[in-house]
C-alpha cells in the first residue's frame, strides 16, 4: 500500500498548477484594463460572456479569426524578448477580422509551454492585453498548458482568437470596381510573415541575433522583432467615413497574393512600385538572399501592411483622415479590369 505522502504528483510529472494559477493572479490587472462595452465578467470562469446589445449592435452578424506568429517565436524565445511577441499575435488576428468590416469585440490566447515560467508568461500576455487596450479589443479568457514532453524547456508557442462584429449589410469587400484607387498604408518592418525565410537569410549572412543590424539601429534580433502595426482603428475610422470598398491584410503571400482576395472576378490591380521607397530592412533582405522582384512581393509586405480599396471622389479625405490617425498612406494604384496583380515601374 502507499504510504500518504509518498506518492506522484502531477508536478513530479512536470506540471505545476501553482504556476499557472500564479500567472492568472498576475495577468487580471493587465487583463482588466482591456474592458470594453459588453464585457461581462473577468478572468477565471469556464467561459467567457459578451452582450452584444451592449456593445452598441442592433442586427450584428459575427465574424471570427484566429492565427499565430509563426517562426518569429523563435527569434522571441532565443533573445528572450518576449514583451511584443504578444502584440503580434494579436494584430494578426484582429487586422484581419477589420478586413471584414468587422468591430473586433474580444480576444483568447492559447499559450503553450514545456515548464510554465511566469515571469516569461506574464510578460508575453502583458503584450496581449497591451494590443487588446490599443484596439478597443476585450482579453477575456485563454489558456496556459503546460506540457512537458512536448515543447522543450524554454520553448512555446501562442496562438491566437478574436471576435468581431459588423451591423448586418456592412460586410467588406463591398462595391469595388474599375477606377477605385489603392491606399497603401506602411508597415513597421516584416511584421509577422516570412520569418523562415527571415532565419535563413540571417543564417546565411553569418550574423548573430545580438549582431548591430545591418539597415537599423540596435541588434538584428531587435530589429526583427518591431511587432506588427495594429491597423483597426484608423481602418475602422476611413470605413466609418465612406468610401472604402475593401481592405487587404498584406501577410503571407504578399502583395501578389493577398490584394486579390479582395477584388470580384474580372477586376485586377495596378501598382506603381515607385510610389514608395522598399525599407531598408527588405532590401537587405533581398540583396543577401539574392531574392528577385517578383519572389520578394510574394513573400513580404515589402513596407506595405494593408490596403483600403477606396472610391476615386473619397481618395483624398481618407488619405487626410488616415494620415491625421497616424498613418503614412501611400497612393499605390487603381483597380483595373482583369485579373491579378501587375506591377510597373521598380521596387528593388
């Protein structure tokens, strides 16, 4: 018989619930700052509650996203710079439900770990509910798992989910046509796409993550980790205004690839690649990876990280309420019969 006492445990088998319930103590505060209208209860329940009604909806229909940030964890966890990897994982997520036409509403994070170590947590969830505050987004729940055997020590991996709403009739795209003119708004850096290629430049360029970058200031590996621009509320705002018929995300696949999920069968685009000056950190990107054009706009947002498709008459009140938000808003192009994306003029 076994002697009381003496017995496993489920932290001799590596999972310390004492850990976790310590990380929720210390994320509430954080958490609870990113209250919103139709927020009904905190951290802590066995699900999450949100009025709608509250939040301002007559006759919503809901719209739903989840991502991560991919490879860039790695980058996060061997510098151990972990306080901005959590605004990517939710720039991610709520960029593209504004894509939609959606109001994000609410935020849930899985984060996964081979040994929970709180004050890493704490900090990566710290980051979360600082993009939840900036995008009027609620961090209502999420989950911490703890498994050993599955990460190794000091690895983890986030993903995220999000929740929006939109007033029935208000969904984007919507009304795009020939003529409508393309507004680039600029991205902070590659943000969250890419990154595998990113590690493998960098492998191949013989640099270290704590190496001065070669097109910034500060080290490589803070240089790459600049999180992705949150862009709901100024897109938010220029859709509010009139006159936006769609908007692109541009993450994975690029310009090439993301501009025409939003563009009806038979309408194409035209873009001027001179409109805007490529940002030091995809050039050299390019130039040691010997990386064409054309695989480079497929690739990175090339300092492009959304696009409003937007009536011609409404161009240049949304370029002037997108600028007076904060945004560095570039004239890309025009909507043009066809099919895809062309290019003119040169990037690289």
């Amino acid at each position: 018989m076994t002697t009381p006492g003496n017995g496993l445990t489920y932290a001799d088998a590596g999972v310390d619930i004492d850990a976790g319930n310590a990380l929720v103590e210390r994320i509430k505060p954080a958490a609870g700052r990113t209250a919103r209208p139709g927020t009904m209860a905190g951290l802590g329940g066995f699900g999450a509650l949100f009025d709608l009604k509250a939040a301002g909806f007559t006759d919503p229909i809901l719209v739903a996203a989840t991502d991560g940030v991919g490879t860039k964890l790695r980058i996060a966890i061997d510098t151990g710079v972990v306080d901005t990897i959590g605004v990517d994982l939710v720039a991610m997520c709520v960029n593209d439900l504004v894509c939609q036409g959606a109001e994000p509403l609410f935020f849930l994070d899985y984060f996964a770990t081979g040994k929970l170590d709180v004050d890493q947590a704490a900090r990566i969830i710290t980051g979360i509910a600082a993009a939840c505050t900036a995008t009027g987004c609620a961090l209502v729940g999420g989950e911490t798992a703890e498994m050993p055997g599955i990460y190794h020590r000091g690895d983890f991996d986030l993903a995220g989910f999000a929740l929006g709403a939109m007033e029935r009739g208000a969904e984007l795209p919507a009304g795009v046509t020939a003529g409508d003119v393309l507004l680039g708004l600029a991205s902070d850096g590659v943000h969250s796409n890419g990154y595998s290629l990113v590690r493998k430049v960098v492998e191949i360029s013989g640099l270290g993550w704590d190496s001065p970058a070669p097109f910034a200031a500060g080290t490589l590996g803070a240089a790459l980790l600049v999180p992705t621009r949150l862009y709901v509320k100024p897109a938010l705002a220029a859709v509010r205004a009139g006159g936006v018929h769609g908007l692109a995300h541009i993450t994975g696949g690029g310009l090439t690839e993301n501009l025409p999920r939003i563009l009806p069968e038979g309408l194409g685009a035209e873009i001027d690649l001179s409109a805007w000056v490529l940002p030091p950190v995809f050039r050299w990107l390019a130039q040691t990876a010997g990386m064409a054009e054309p695989e480079l706009l497929k690739t990175f947002n090339c300092g492009i990280g959304m696009i409003a498709v937007v009536a011609a008459g409404r161009a240049d009140a949304l370029t002037k309420l997108l600028s007076d938000m904060g945004e560095t808003v570039v004239p890309l192009g025009h909507v043009t019969a066809g099919q895809g994306v062309s290019y003119r003029g040169v990037l690289l």
